[in-house]
C-alpha cells in the first residue's frame, strides 16, 4: 500500500497536469466524504430515509447541483448497516462516480450496455435515471463482481437489467446499442487517500498492463454502439496512459468525436500533450475531476460520440 | 508438480432465456396482485413478464426482444413473483418495490413485532385482513411479504 509519506514522490509526476499540486497533496490527507444516492424507484418519499437516518444521529444534506445525492455527517458513520440500505432505499456512492452517468444520459427505450458494471453504482444510477425504462445490459468478467451486482439489483429493485458475463473485449455483436458506458478498470489513483484501505492496481498489479486492456475495452464499445450512439469512457485515476491516451488510441483508429458535456462538479480540460506526445486535440472536450476541487474522488471522463 | 486446476463457473451453452408469458398467464398473475392487493394493473405497463419453471421476473417491455435473446445471461429483471403448488405468491422483492401503491392486505408492524417476526419467523397475530400473502409493512416502510394464517403472522422476509 502507497504510504502517505510516499504520495508526494507517487504523484510527482502529475505537477504540471494537478492544478494546484500543493493543495491537492493536503487534500490527501483528509478522508473522504461520505455520500449516499436516494433511489426512488423504491422511497419516492425522501422524508422517509432523511428522518429514519435523523433518528440514528445522521444528518444528510442534499447536493448541490446532483439531485438524488445526500451528504453525510459523520462520515464513518456505517451506511451498510442501517435499514435504509437493506431496503434498498440508498445507495452509498461518491459524487464524482456519478459523472459518467450523468455524461450518458440515459433514457426511457435506449438499449444501453454497461461494460464493466459490477458492483453496479453506475448500473443503478442509469436505471433511475430513465425511470428504470431502458433496456440495460450490465456486464462483467468475473463471477464474484457478478454476484455483487446482482444483490445491489435485487436490492434496489431494479427490473431493466440482464446481467451477463462476458470478457468485454469480446461481448458479442448483435445489439444495436444506442449507448456503451466503459467505466473501465484501472490503477485508482483518484481513490488514494490517508487511511485508504485499498490498493493502488498500477502497484499491486506491475505485470497487468491496464492501457492495453482499456483499448481493448474502448474498441469493443465504440464496434457495439450504433453509428450515432454515445460511448462514455471513465476511470477513477489520473495517469494520462489510461486516460487521453487510450481515448486517443480510439480517436486514430475509428471515426469517433468527443462530445463537450455539462458536469455539476468543478473540471478541466483533458490534456492534449504528455511527455512529449502530441495527442488529439479533441481531447480538450474530456474532462478531469480532482479531489481537492470535487471534495470526492478524482475521475476521467469523455463522451464519445460514434461518427460511421 | 501437476498444475492445480483452476475453478470456473462455466455458463451453460444452452441456457435460454426466460419465456415471455402469454396474455392469459400475464393476466392471470396482474389479476392477482389486484385482487389480493388492489394494486391496478396498470402499475405494471411497460413492463414484460418472463417466465422460468416457477417464477415470474418483470423485465422492461422493449420493441423486439429477439437480439438480445442471443445474449447468454445470468439474470433477467426482478423476480416478481412465485408459483407455489397452486397459488401464486408476490416475492419481497417486488413487494418492497410496488407495494406502496397497494390498497389491502396489509398489516402494519410495530418495530418490535417486527423484530420478533424476523427472529421467531411465525408469532400469533390477529390482524382485520384477509387469509392469504400480506404486505409486512413498518413506519411506512414496505419489508416484504408475509402469511396471515389461523391468527398467526408468518414472514417470509429474507
């Protein structure tokens, strides 16, 4: 695990990219908010799980600027365990994960895919977001995530979703989808904080080349939506590799454009330039999130829209 | 030294698809959570009922459902309800997601005749409904299902 004493070095590399590098090594140190996302397909009634978490001494503030997402106080304050939860009526989630979603728009009648769905924040959130009407397939590779995804499903009692279980480089053609979400996976430097449980995947897993595998995934997508459709790439880090570059890596080999997209958090343009590399210059359309700015966790994302 | 296998869940190469359900069958089941609910049957437009041997699952109603039928998959929709012998029995899971819209059949629990029907799974309760599946409801909030039988409250929460 990347001890905080190290983040400075770690993240050295980003100096020019961060804005306000000092402040966002600060921000580090602090832990991160805790936040819920209110799913009315089963409490249309908000009052109900604002006052049931009143009574166990939890104050919850609506979001500005993200309906449906309540901040909490205190925030190791254990979401899991309350009614609220086993009934499906939350979901814990940062706000900045909610940005791909947000940048999909999904509607009532779209055939949407979910590459990389499990545990299935964003599967979720897409189901509420077209009044659970659109016709989503959420997928992912591995069997254990799989099952998760499903529990959060049956949870909170979503019926627009089929589950599958397909590598995605390799989900099978036939679909015509109007729009692909690759919330792909990835080194998860966005997540790092002081007293972070997890690990950073780029240490963890030297071998595993995740840019590789993110084409992979972003090629897929784009081949599965129809001419026309949207497809949104995300992660959860800053590493240029897996981020411009592998958008990139699409925009020179398929006809493709980045769509700009309003986002209700602070952001910056993608870079159009690392390490010497000139990249597309449509890339300036992604967006970067960063913690110091977002108070959550830092994240990529672009729209992409498919031209032929 | 002989590799050790590594265990894979294979997906079965024939799995199918739930079978959408005949108008008749459709009807059959909305007709019942009308009747023992008063739940409209309306609630349920734009949506499809699929079925497996003995469950019912509500999946989005979508114009021509043959290309995904060529998807293996592991889950289709929520699972609505259940066919017991001969009855028809509404699952937790549904109820917790349209009960609110019912008018009958329910019983409202106090927090703790609810714990105590979760612990002891069947208490004696009297109750001005029905025989039958009830809705466990608690503070306004919808839990699931039950059996109101002989004065007696069974649950059927998971």
């Amino acid at each position: 695990m990347l001890k905080l004493s190290e983040a400075p070095a770690y993240f050295e590399r980003y100096r020019d990219i961060i804005p306000d590098f000092e402040r966002f090594l600060e921000h580090l140190k602090e832990p991160l908010p805790l936040y819920f996302r209110l799913n009315e397909l089963k409490c249309p009634d908000p009052e109900i799980v604002l006052k049931g978490l009143a009574r166990q001494g939890v104050k919850a503030e609506l979001v500005s600027g993200l309906p449906r997402f309540y901040r909490v106080e205190p925030r190791d304050f254990p979401l899991g365990s309350t009614e609220e939860y086993y009934l499906g009526y939350i979901y814990p989630m940062t706000t900045s994960s909610a940005l791909p979603v947000i940048a999909l728009e999904p509607r009532p009648g779209e055939y949407i895919l979910d590459l990389c769905a499990a545990p299935g924040s964003k599967t979720t959130q897409m189901a509420q977001a077209s009044q659970d009407k659109a016709v989503i397939v959420a997928n992912d590779r591995r069997l254990d995530r799989l099952t998760a995804l499903v529990a959060n499903l049956k949870r909170l009692g979503v019926a627009s979703v089929a589950t599958t279980l397909y590598r995605g480089e390799t989900f099978p053609f036939g679909i015509p989808f109007d729009k692909v979400l690759v919330d792909a996976p990835c080194s998860g430097e966005g997540r790092y904080r002081q007293g972070y449980e997890g690990e950073l995947l780029y240490q963890k897993e030297g071998h595993t080349n995740l840019p590789a595998i993110q084409k992979g995934l972003l090629v897929r997508a784009f081949d599965l939506v129809k001419v026309g459709g949207i497809v949104v790439y995300s992660t959860c880090t800053f590493n240029p590799e897996e981020n411009e570059l592998v958008v990139d890596y699409l925009l020179r080999k398929r006809q493709a454009e980045i769509l700009l997209c309003e986002y209700p958090l602070p952001c910056h343009p993608g870079i159009t330039e690392w390490e010497g590399k000139i990249l597309h210059p449509g890339l300036a359309n992604a967006r970067r999130f960063y913690p110091h700015e977002t108070q959550s966790v830092g994240f990529f994302v672009a729209k992409i829209k498919r031209l032929m | 030294m002989p590799r050790k296998k590594k265990r894979v869940k294979k997906i079965h190469k024939e799995a199918k698809w739930p079978r959408v359900t005949s108008f008749e069958e459709r009807d059959e089941v909305l007709s019942f959570w009308e009747e023992r609910f008063g739940i409209p049957k309306e609630a349920f437009e734009g949506y499809l009922l699929l079925s497996t041997s003995k469950n019912y699952w509500l999946f989005v109603e979508l114009p021509d459902i043959k290309p995904l039928q060529g998807l293996k998959v592991q889950t289709v929709g929520l699972l609505f309800t259940r066919r017991v012998s001969h009855w028809l029995k509404p699952t937790s899971t549904a109820l917790q997601r349209f009960g609110h819209l019912a008018q009958k059949n329910i019983i409202d629990l106090s927090p703790a005749e609810l714990d105590r029907l979760r612990r002891e799974r069947k208490i004696p309760f009297s109750a001005e409904v029905e025989e039958g599946y009830v809705i466990l409801r608690c503070e306004g909030k919808v839990w699931g299902c039950g059996l109101y039988v002989k004065k007696s409250l069974i649950s059927f929460l998971p």
